[in-house]
C-alpha cells in the first residue's frame, strides 16, 4: 500500500498498540499496517525506531513516532469526530493522572501477575491483589457514569481499556466473579462495540517486500 499514506508498525495483542489502533480507527485516518513478530522485529521497523517497540508510525514527510500515547493524539488532532479529546481541555490533569497511573504502577503489577516466570515472582497473586486497587478506582467512577469522563467514550477509556482487558482476561472467572459491576459491564460494552472489532481485525505478519493492507480496512 504505501505510497503517501502513514505505516505503521504493530502487533494485534499489544495494549500500546491496540490504544493507537483505536484512535486511528476513530479518526478515520488511513495506513498502511505492517503487523510485527516480536520475536522477529523488521529490519524497516527497528532502523527508524530502535527501541524495538509497538506502535510505530512513519509518517509521509518520514517524520517518527513512536509513542502510543503520541500516536493517539497526532490521529486525533488531525480529526477527532466522536470528541474523544474534548475531557482533556476541562480535566486533563485528572486524565493524565489516571492513565499515569494505569501506565505505571498498574502496568508493572500486571506485568507481574501476567508473566511471573519473566520477573522470577514466586507469588502472583499478591501482584494480582495490588493491581485490584486501581480496578476498584476504576469501579467507582464508572458506578457514576458510563465511561471514565462521562457517559461517552473518550481518550481516556481508549488508553486504558486494552490494559484492562489484559488483566481480565489472564484469570477471567476471577475477574467476572468479582464485585465490580461498573468495570465489568465498561469493559464487556467496548470489548463488544464494533469499533473495538475493528482494531482486532487479523492480519498476516509483514515482511520486507511485501505489501501492506489498508488499517482501517477499507
């Protein structure tokens, strides 16, 4: 595909990766997806962007970026048509703090509680316990309101629902047993939407000299 159009690189299972998806389904913008095997990175990928990491947009002026975060809001500051950035001009410390939050202390007990092998943890389930504080966080908000920042989804739900699937879904008869109905029935409705179906779309790996498929389809 190529050809004046964004590419980027990702991997379907990604919670970075799947949060920029998202945005860029949103946006409505178009690229072309080079799906990437962690464990067999493209020579292509790691040559503008040696951290080695998902996502990663090249842009058609060969601008970089390689930050999901990043990437979320470069696709919605070109178009924004469900009003996912609007929460960020009237609470935006809040928001940030919140996915701070998720992307660190929440993300590092996932981590733990997900591959314990990989960080030689004896006891999972204690990781599982503390990353039981931010779902209850979570919880309470969402007892509020529909979304994290009102009664739509937004930047915020966007950013920090792949997480929450990841952690759900790593014991998910605990997790739906669980006294959380506000979580539970947030991530079950945005699991289920069509947009969400959208970005977990299967593509085949990419590899040099082959062509890219269109993200979103088209």
């Amino acid at each position: 595909m190529a050809g004046g159009v964004p590419i980027l690189y990702s991997f379907r299972r990604c919670p970075y990766a799947m949060r920029a998806r998202m945005a860029i389904f949103s946006s409505g913008q178009v690229c072309a997806l080079r799906e990437v095997v962690l464990r067999s990175k493209p020579a292509e990928m790691i040559a503008v962007s040696p951290k080695g990491t998902v996502p990663v947009i090249v842009l058609p002026d060969e601008r970089v970026i390689e930050e999901s975060l990043e990437i979320m809001r470069w696709a919605l500051g070109r178009n924004d048509p469900q009003g996912w950035l609007a929460p960020l001009n009237y609470d935006r410390d809040d928001i940030d703090a919140l996915i701070a939050e998720n992307d660190g202390p929440f993300k590092d007990n996932l981590d733990r509680y997900k591959y314990p092998t990989r960080y030689e943890i004896s006891d999972p389930v204690h990781y599982r316990t503390e990353g039981l504080a931010f779902l209850k966080k979570l919880n309470a908000r969402l007892l509020k309101t529909l979304y994290l920042c009102g009664n739509d989804f937004t930047f915020s739900d966007a950013a920090i629902s792949p997480f929450i699937r990841q952690f759900a879904n790593n014991d998910s008869e605990w997790f739906n047993a669980l006294d959380l109905p506000g979580i539970q029935n947030w991530l079950q409705s945005i699991l289920g939407s069509d947009q969400f179906l959208g970005v977990m779309e299967k593509y085949p790996a990419w590899e040099s000299g082959m062509d890219e498929p269109a993200f979103p389809s088209i």
